[in-house]
C-alpha cells in the first residue's frame, strides 16, 4: 500500500515539475496570442527616471541617499498622456536601476529589517510604480516594468545567494502587486546562473503567464537569444539585420517564435541629464522605420527631468516624429550625397554603438562617431553609391574642438587624391571647391588633442568622463 501511495505522489510531483523543467531548459512556455499582442503594440515608451536622474550620471553607484531623490513636481499622468498623444501603446518605466533605489515601497525583508533604499525612504510616500499603473489605465497604454539585476548598493555587500534572494522577492513583489503587466524588462541577466534566470522567469509566469519577459541582450541583432529563458529577444540601439528579425529560435530541438524590440535614446543618454542634446526627428523616424521594417518593436527612451516631467522639447520633439510617422513625405528631403550612404571608420570608441561611423552621416549634428583615443590617424570614408559631382563640404565638430590638422581625399581612377588640407574644425567649417566627381571620399584628421566630455555616456557619479580625441558630428558632401 504505502509502495503505491509513493509511486501516486512521486507521479503526482513529476507532473506538477514538467511544465518547469521545459521552462527550465530555457524554452519560452507563452502562447502565441500573448505574443501576438505584444507585437501589436508596435511602438513604446522607454521612461527612464530614478536616482540616475539625481546623480547627473548613466549609472547610479548607489551611495546617494535616499532624500536625494526629490522630484518637485512629478507628473506621471504627464508621462503616459505624453506617450498616448505620441502614438505609442506601451510604457516600460525603471522600478530599479544600477543603484538599487526602487521608485515603489518595498515591503521586502533585507538584512533583518523591510528594505529601505526606496521611494519611501526618499521621504515621499508616493509609490511612483503605482501611480504609473494607474495613469496606463487611465489613457489605455499597456504598462511595463524594468529591473535591473546589476545593483551597486547591495550586491557589493550581500553573498551572490543572499543578493538572489533580493531580487527574487523583488519581482514576486512587482509581479503580485501590480498586475497587468505586458513585459517585464530584466537588464544585466548575465550577473546571474542560468538556473537562477530560469527561478525568476518562473515566478513572473506563476502570476502573471501573459506578461512577457525580456532578457537584455545587449548590442545585438537580435539574431541570438544570448540571455534566456525570455519571450522577446532584443537590441540595445541596434537594428535587426537588413532581412529582417527572423523570431524562429530552435530552443533544444523546437521552433520558438520570439519577437524583437529595438530600444533606443531621444536623447543622447537614457537618463536626463543637463545639456543633453536630443536627436532631430530624421534620425528618430529612421529607427522608427527601420525598426518597423525590420519586424521589429520600437521602444524609445524618453527621460523626465529632475522636476518629475518631461521636458517640453522632448514632448514637442514626439509630437514632430508623430507627425513624420503619419505622413512620412512630411520628413525634409536629405540635403546632402552622404545622407545614411556606407560608412567605414578607422576605429570606433571602444566599440560603443552609441559612436558609429553611421552618426556622422545622418544629417543630425546631434549625433556623433568617435574614435579611439590610441587611433593616431583617424580616418572616416564614405561610399557615395555611385558617381557623384560635388563642391562643398560641410564638417562639424560637437562640444570641443579637438582636430588641429585634416585632410579630404577623393577616389580617382583608384588613387586616392587630396581635395584639400585643413587645420581647425570647430562647430561648423564650411569649404567650396572647383567640382569634382567620385564616388568614395574619406576624412583623414593627422593632428588631434584630447579632452574630457562631460556628456559621455559612459559616465559614473563622481568620477570624470573618459578622455575623447577625434569626434565628428556631421560629415556632408554636398552636389554642385
């Protein structure tokens, strides 16, 4: 008797743990409805706004205290109403970035005591995630949260089992307390085991199995699942491929189908930060409709300041890209033979996609490529995709000016000649010429010094920015 009651619960126990295995071996277990809502959504807005925003840095070290964080005039309404007005269907806002701090009232146990790096340690009683489900309601957009795994304020002094217990009880708080919730956006996963990642996938769908996950992949295509178990594949200011996301991932012998969402900046960092500058509506629809093409979810950061609002330009600037994606032949003619044509750069700074070549070629001075600081002989060359005639060059410089000695050369009967010889570049040089004909023409910058940026995104609170040489705001070749 007691042999088959064993063999009925060992039974019973394997069917309950199935569904977990699969999940386990990092098999997305979603129906295809859920995710073909997801997809439906289409375009989103990125809202990052945490002690970040207080810090003036990219990434918060988590040594600010909590009362540091003090929005005067916070206005999450104003977000998601932003957002509606934009066009776009879902809102993912950062409950807890780099630094720790969460945007709601925790009531997790952490070292003894209920976890008090938080929105009420702040001195506010205000629970800013709540108040972010509410307003999504209010104007029908689909809510969404991000967690990020990386925490400089308690990792540091927690074992890696006891900081996992931390994040654990923190996304079964998030997942049991606000419900509705259409993506769950983990950053940095890779701080954890496989099998931890799958633990937290399992809790989120315990309670809530339409809620979709994301694992950050980082600067990628798309084409890899390189941080599972997820539903959506993703790439941080990276398109998919030319072809298209292809979402079939075979997964321990299965097809799976997992979407993609490209996110990326209407600034030049994903948080506030004074003298940002933000990216003209050109380069904006370009992602847009790139990432669209491409098969893709276009998920843009829009920060608030340090009022709790967003900024009236990045409110107009939305309502202007609204306007392109309605009606596209809104969007100005490119001016110049260089507009989105290939481009190639003798190095790019440290690899970061935020510097590509791409970005001095896409008629938006507030965008840039930069080189290695090592890169002696910086060097940029564009393909003009066929024969061009031409007589004017317009080069620009952001922030400092750093180049002290340039050169232009054009592609002649493969030779490459000098068009002309410069030294200083400044914000804005301008040069005309007797015309001339090629189709690849590069920039060759011989003397440089280097510099500080304080707008580097590659910042940290109290520490300075790298040191910059070479950066190009815009590189125009312009016809006759």
């Amino acid at each position: 008797m007691m042999d088959k009651i064993l063999s009925k619960i060992l039974l019973m126990s394997f069917i309950w743990i199935l569904p977990a295995l699969l999940i386990a071996q990092n098999e997305p277990a979603l129906s295809k409805n859920h995710v073909a809502a997801w997809e439906q959504l289409k375009y989103g807005m990125f809202i990052h706004f945490n002690m970040n925003t207080f810090a003036g840095a990219e990434y918060d070290n988590g040594k600010m205290a909590p009362d540091r964080f003090s929005p005067a005039k916070l206005d999450v309404d104003q977000w998601i109403r932003i957002a509606r007005d934009a066009g776009m269907k879902y809102a993912v806002l950062t409950a807890k970035h780099t630094g720790g701090f969460c945007l709601w009232d925790s009531k997790v146990k952490w070292k003894g005591k209920e976890y008090d790096y938080d929105i009420a340690s702040s001195g506010s009683r205000k629970d800013i995630v709540a108040q972010f489900i509410k307003s999504c309601s209010k104007y029908k957009i689909k809510p969404a949260l991000y967690y990020c795994l990386w925490d400089d304020h308690n990792r540091p002094v927690s074992s890696d089992e006891e900081y996992f217990k931390l994040a654990k009880d923190h996304i079964t708080e998030l997942v049991t307390s606000y419900k509705g919730l259409v993506e769950l956006w983990i950053d940095i996963p890779s701080v954890l085991k496989p099998e931890q990642r799958t633990e937290l996938y399992n809790i989120v769908k315990a309670h809530q199995p339409e809620c979709l996950v994301t694992c950050n992949n980082g600067f990628s295509d798309g084409s890899v699942l390189s941080e599972s178990p997820a539903d959506i594949t993703n790439g941080e200011r990276t398109l998919p491929p030319i072809t298209g996301h292809n979402p079939l991932f075979e997964v321990h012998g299965k097809k799976i189908y997992i979407p993609m969402e490209v996110c990326q900046t209407i600034n030049q960092n994903w948080f506030w930060m004074k003298g940002d500058v933000t990216k003209s509506v050109r380069t904006l629809y370009y992602w847009y409709n790139e990432t669209r093409k491409r098969r893709a979810n276009f998920l843009l950061d829009v920060p608030p300041d340090l009022s709790g609002r967003i900024p009236q330009n990045l409110a107009d600037r939305l309502m202007e890209l609204k306007t392109v994606i309605d009606k596209p032949d809104k969007l100005v003619p490119l001016q110049t033979l260089t507009g989105y044509k290939p481009v190639k750069a003798s190095s790019i700074f440290e690899n970061r996609v935020e510097y590509l070549p791409e970005y001095a070629v896409d008629e938006d001075p507030n965008t840039r490529w930069l080189a290695q600081s090592a890169d002696t002989m910086p060097s940029l060359t564009v393909d003009l995709g066929e024969l061009e005639r031409f007589n004017k060059i317009v080069i620009m410089e952001p922030y400092n000016d750093h180049i002290r000695s340039f050169e232009i050369q054009y592609l002649f009967a493969e030779e490459w000649k000098t068009l002309f010889k410069g030294t200083k570049i400044g914000s804005k040089f301008t040069k005309q010429f007797p015309a001339v004909e090629s189709r690849m023409v590069r920039m060759v910058i011989h003397k440089f010094i280097s510099g500080e940026n304080p707008y580097n995104v590659l910042t940290f609170p109290a520490k300075a920015p790298p040191v910059e040489g070479v950066t190009i705001a815009e590189f125009q070749i312009l016809k006759e």
